[in-house]
C-alpha cells in the first residue's frame, strides 16, 4: 500500500534537499536562492516522515495483540538501508573525484554511525550528509526496545511525559550547547563557530529528535486513537493551513539559522508544522492526501538513493561542464537535474531494489496489517 500524500512529501523533501546542497557548486541561479536557503528543512520532513512511518511499523502489531518481532525488523531495515550505502561509501573512499571536499572523516565512522558525533574538523567534509542517516540509525536501534519497556506500563500520561521530557531536555540541551561551544567560538572569531554548530548541535543524535518524536506521536494516534486522527484527517485542510502557518513562523525563526532562540526554540516548532503537513497528508480528504503528482510516487522510492548520491554528482557535473556551461544557467540546471536522477535511478535498479526484493522474498508471510504499515519498504 502506498500514501500519495505521503509519496509527494518524500518527493518534496528530496527535492528541497537537493536544492540546499548546490550551494556546494554556486547554487542554481537566484531565482531559487530562497528555496536554497530552507533546504535543510527536508531533512526534518524526513525525520517526521521516519517516525511516522517507522512508528506505525513497530506499534501496529503490538496493538493488535502480536509479537514485535525485532529480528525481522533489525534485518528488514539492514536490507533497506546497507547495500545502497556501502555502495556509495566505497565511491567516496576509492574515487577522489567523486568527494565534493578533499577531506573526508576516519572511515571507520562512517559503518559505524558515529559520524555525526564525532565530526571535528571544518576540511573533512565529504559524505557530511551521512549524519542524517546516523540519526536514523540511532532512532532505528533504540525506537523498538523503548516501545517493549514502555509496553510494561503504557498509558497516554506516560508516552505524552516521555515526549515532552525528550522535547524540553533537547531544547535545554541545545541552549546549553550554543551558550558553551557555539557563542565562545563566534565571540573569539577563530573561524570554528560554524564547526562548533555542526558538531555539538545540529549533527548530534541528541540534539535532533524533535522531528523523530513528533513523527513517533503523530504514529502512536493514529495506532492507539484512531478516532483522534480521523478527526484530524476529516479537517485535514484546515491541519494542513495551520501546518503551513507554523512553517512561515519556523521559517522567519530560522533567518538567522545559528542563532540562539533559532536554536533553542526552532527545531520543535518546525518539527510540530511538519507534523500536521504529514497529518494532512496520511489519509482523509484534505488537498495533499488527494493530490496525484505524475513521477511523484517515482521519486519517493528511489528518495534514499538520489539522497545518497547527489553530493558527488553535483561535485562531478560542475567539475566537468562548469567551463563550458557557466553562462547558460537554464541549460546547467536541467543537466544536474538530468545526471542527479539518473545517478539516483541508478543506484536504486541496480543496487537497492533488488536487495528489497530479495528481503521480501526471504521474509515470513505478515500478517496484512503490519505488511500495510511499511510504507517506504
């Protein structure tokens, strides 16, 4: 079963991802130098996205009264994630062109997933969008054995205090890091201010949950209070508007990107605008769970591999055709466009689909329900 709504916000997170990062090439013409600025934001989509999904995934059975497998789930989400990553580590480690920096961190940190918390140096900033996915891993490695402690005691009181404990420790966590790493380094103006950001609160696992909760939250309803989010799915417009309010508030918030109520405050504000978009999306009659956007369904399946990708791509099309492309922007856009989805594809036919075809065959026949909550496979 695939979600539209749901398929067209993957859609859009990549693409929006996409975007941020030319910066690393000039950018793709000022006419989009404003998407460009807020591009991060799609990997926050993503993390709701994530705990949506992942969450559903986990919950689901268990509230039908059935054993969580977590082998099945580590080994399902092995075969998602692993194949297609390796692939594209062994092209940063073995193809110096492919790099959009010289440097690059210790490679052990990279199949470890412990990138994002041990980046350290400003150089080494090759496959620095791997830290999403050490996120994701963090999330994947935890999020099952916190459901089957909490399954002990389970109450709507506890899993709201849990939340909000998570959601207020990181708000006072990251002001305690920006007031004791990033403002010393700005003050001192050594020029390690933006590593300082990067390193101790933007990459860190434990300063980015917002997202992951709030997509966990949004599960956890439509699992256990189902009438609760088909409330919200039958004003889903109305959700989807108040989620886009909070989004141009999160936006002028994030103005000045590293600064402090930016840092402090922004994350969870975004985090809750983005879980009423995927509210808005997951179901009911609202605009974007109707919307059918031809090639939409496409991309959001072959999302992870472009995510993989794009850096190096990007960094070899302007490595290749920047001399004689430089000055017909039109045409240098659509030529990243053109190599970006046919690196994606690529890497997505021959490399990712066919190790989760492979899993699927391998795997035990699921009950509909659970099978229903995977989403993005």
């Amino acid at each position: 079963m695939r979600l539209p709504g749901l398929d067209l916000l993957r859609t859009i997170a990549i693409a929006w991802v996409m975007l941020f990062h030319s910066y690393l090439v000039g950018g793709l013409g000022d006419s989009l130098v404003g998407m460009e600025a807020y591009g991060w934001m799609g990997v926050d989509l993503f993390f709701v996205l994530s705990g949506f999904l992942i969450g559903t995934q986990v919950l689901r059975p268990i509230a039908a009264g059935q054993t969580f497998d977590l082998y099945d789930f580590y080994r399902r989400r092995a075969f998602r994630i692993l194949p297609a990553f390796f692939v594209v580590l062994a092209l940063y480690v073995l193809w110096a062109a492919w790099r959009e920096t010289r440097g690059m961190q210790p490679l052990w940190q990279f199949p470890t997933f412990t990138f994002n918390l041990l980046f350290d140096r400003s150089e080494n900033y090759a496959f620095s969008h791997a830290w999403s996915l050490c996120v994701e891993e963090h999330f994947y490695l935890v999020f099952p054995f916190a459901v089957l402690v909490m399954l002990r005691k389970l109450s709507v009181t506890r899993f709201a205090g849990l939340c909000g404990v998570i959601v207020l420790g990181g708000m006072a966590l990251r002001a305690w890091l920006w007031l004791h790493y990033y403002l010393p380094a700005r003050t001192a103006d050594d020029g390690t201010s933006g590593l300082m950001f990067l390193r101790y609160i933007y990459y860190p696992t434990y300063s980015r949950l917002d997202g992951l909760v709030a997509g966990v939250a949004l599960a956890a309803c439509a699992v256990y209070r189902p009438a609760w989010i088909e409330r919200v799915q039958r004003h889903g417009n109305l959700v989807l508007l108040l989620g886009l309010i909070l989004l141009a508030v999160s936006i002028a918030l994030f103005t000045r990107r590293v600064g402090f109520t930016a840092t402090v405050v922004g994350y969870p504000l975004l985090s809750l605008a983005l879980m009423a978009v995927v509210a808005a999306a997951s179901g009911g009659s609202s605009l974007l769970a109707r919307m059918r956007v031809p090639g939409a369904a496409w991309l959001a399946a072959i999302s992870y591999s472009l995510y993989l990708s794009h850096k190096g791509v990007f960094h070899l099309v302007h490595e290749t055709w920047n001399g004689r492309l430089q000055q017909h922007g039109f045409v240098f856009f659509c030529v990243y466009v053109v190599a970006t989805l046919a690196s994606g594809a690529l890497l997505y036919y021959v490399v990712e689909r066919p190790f989760l075809r492979w899993r699927d065959r391998r795997s035990r026949r699921l009950p509909r329900t659970y099978a229903a909550g995977e989403v993005t496979g």
